[in-house]
C-alpha cells in the first residue's frame, strides 16, 4: 500500500540520519528540491492535496537549515553548468516550484526575499492567461461538499456514496488517476460533466488559484528568480500525441518569452513523474530549445555530465513531514544511493 512505503521510506531516512551517513558520505554535485503550495495550515478534514503544500514557516526553517549545512542555492542555470562541469567542494540545492499558484506571491516570494535566495517558477501559460483548468481543484471540490456523485466513466455512468473522510480520500485518489490517464480532451470533457452537475464553476477556481500575468512580472523583475515553462495547459504529455506534445512545449515556450521579453530556458514536464512522459519527450525538450528540463522522480544532481540535462530529477518535499532530519538526508543523496552487500558474518 502507498501508506505503507511511505511509512518504509521514512524509517530508512530516519536511520540514515541517526547512522550519520548524510554526513560522511554525500553524493552527486547537489539537489533540486520541488514545492508545489506554500501557504498557512487550512482547516478541514478532508483536505488529499495537502500533501503538496507546506507553511510559510517550514520553508523558512528549511532554508535557515540548508544555509547552515553549508549549501549553495542556485538557479537553474547554474545548475546546468555544474551537472556538467568537474565537481566542485561545496555542494548546491536549487528550490523550484511548479504551476503559477497565488499562493506562492502571497507566502513564499516574501520567506524567498527576506533569505535572498534564487528560485526557479515553472508557467503553465494557460493559467495566468485565466483559461488554464485546474480540475484537480474541481475534483476536490465536488468530493468535499456531496454524499454522492455521479459521473460518466467512458460511456457509463459510475455512481459513488461517500460517508467519511477516509472514503472522500478514497474516491479522490481513485477519479483523480482515472483523470490523470485520459487524452486532454476526454478529461476537460468529463471534468466539465462533472462540475456542471455539482455546480462548481471550474473557470473561476482555476482564476482564483493562479497568479496573473501582472503577478508574475513582478516576479521577472527580480534577478533572483529564474522563470521557467510548464508547457501551456499542464497536460500529461505521455496521454498525448507526439506532435501535439511538442506543441506544448514549442507554444508554452514562445508564449514565455514574448510575455517577459527573454529566453526560458527550463522545462518542467507536467506532473513530472515516470507515467507523464516518455524517452521521446525528452529529446522534444532539446529540440524544442530547452536546456534543462525537470521531472518529479526522485534523485540528485551529479557532476561530469553523469546526469541527462533534460531529464533531471527533484526530491518533491512532502507537506505531512516536517523533519529536517529528513530534508538533510534526502538533499544528502544518500537515500538514492545504491544498496551495497554487508559482509557476511564469516568474511
């Protein structure tokens, strides 16, 4: 069960942070950390998202905490000289954050200004021009105000009662993957059959959501942000034709630079993990102009050019936890390191 590796996967981290080996034995040249949301605890039970988000105050703390472990912050362009350059001694973090949520000028812009700290935003162009879909959003909506739902699935209709929180999660988690796997069209199709039946207006959250392009100018106009795209829409790449998928990439891109009147050079991949794009994506990113693009799956930055540019990973941080000790290991790269053999007991 997903519980149970997480609750697997902290306890190797927790050990590893008790062992000291985050200290003794650091791998790779640095780390990309990811952050969706930051903004205040929101009250509420039923609240499947949550995990993306993390306070104001932890972001402070995990940037007073990496400072005093000696890390370098960088932008995304440095990065990219440093994957491919000989090791240098102190190691780096880069902080990115994904989608152009409201949140992220309201709460983390002022902790990101007051460290003095580079940051990489990745747009998805359609959501400051106000028509984006957040329907995951839209998802949670109709699941936290009904008992019941109905809604198409394909050519049937699929009926679900719902009576507690743990199975409001449930549901979530089962029609946000159904989502998730369906071709753009076919979920904007069945999120709009959804949300016209429960009357959330999917428009408006979306607007309410995102930041607007006056948010972001004022973003570009600081030297220490680096912005990036996220393709136009935020699809998943891997439901979509390849010359459609390349659209997204060229046109999320253009509409960038003409907007803030530079080059983007990063690409965030849309979700990011390995179901959301494929091998041929990332030689999209290249022909496309990109010259680095960052998925979701977890691991550090080496040096030599051991790492592919265009296929970076990032430890997304998890909202529910709160440890530092953890932060350290997983920035530490050790937690991705491979598992060697211990002697036997007669060696």
């Amino acid at each position: 069960m997903a519980s149970d590796g997480r609750w697997v996967q902290r306890l190797r981290l927790e050990l590893a942070w008790f062992s000291g080996r985050p200290l003794l034995r650091s791998r790779g040249a640095g780390a990309i950390l990811r952050f969706e949301h930051v903004r205040p605890r929101r009250s509420g039970a039923f609240q499947p998202l949550r995990e993306h988000e993390i306070t104001p105050q932890f972001l402070d703390r995990a940037i007073r905490a990496l400072k005093r472990w000696d890390y370098e912050f960088l932008g995304m362009d440095e990065v990219c000289r440093r994957a491919v350059t000989l090791p240098e001694k102190r190691r780096f973090v880069a902080l990115t954050f994904d989608g152009a949520p409201k949140d992220l000028i309201s709460f983390a812009y002022p902790v990101l200004t007051r460290h003095a700290v580079p940051f990489t935003l990745y747009v998805p162009t359609a959501f400051p021009d106000g028509v984006g879909e957040a329907w995951w959003l839209g998802l949670e909506q109709v699941i936290a105000r009904e008992s019941r739902i109905s809604l198409m699935m394909g050519d049937k209709e699929q009926r679900f009662t719902i009576t507690d929180n743990a199975e409001k999660q449930a549901l979530f988690w089962h029609l946000e993957g159904w989502l998730r796997s369906l071709p753009p069209a076919d979920l904007s199709a069945a999120i709009a059959d959804l949300c016209t039946r429960y009357s959330i207006d999917l428009a408006a959250l979306s607007r309410e959501a995102s930041m607007d392009w006056e948010d972001l100018a004022r973003l570009a106009a600081d030297p220490l942000v680096t912005i990036g795209s996220a393709t136009v829409n935020y699809p998943n790449l891997a439901n979509m034709k390849d010359a459609a998928a390349l659209r997204e990439m060229t046109m999320g891109k253009a509409v960038a630079e003409a907007a803030f009147r530079r080059e983007v050079r990063h690409l965030a991949y849309p979700f990011g993990d390995r179901s959301s794009f494929r091998r041929s994506h990332v030689v999209m990113a290249e022909e496309a102009g990109f010259a680095s693009a960052v998925s979701t799956i977890p691991g550090i930055v080496d040096a030599q050019g051991r790492t592919n540019l265009r296929a970076l990973p990032r430890i997304s941080w998890d909202g529910r936890v709160r440890s530092l000790r953890m932060m350290r290991v997983l920035v530490s790269g050790i937690a991705f390191a491979p598992v060697k053999p211990t002697g036997s007991a007669t060696s």
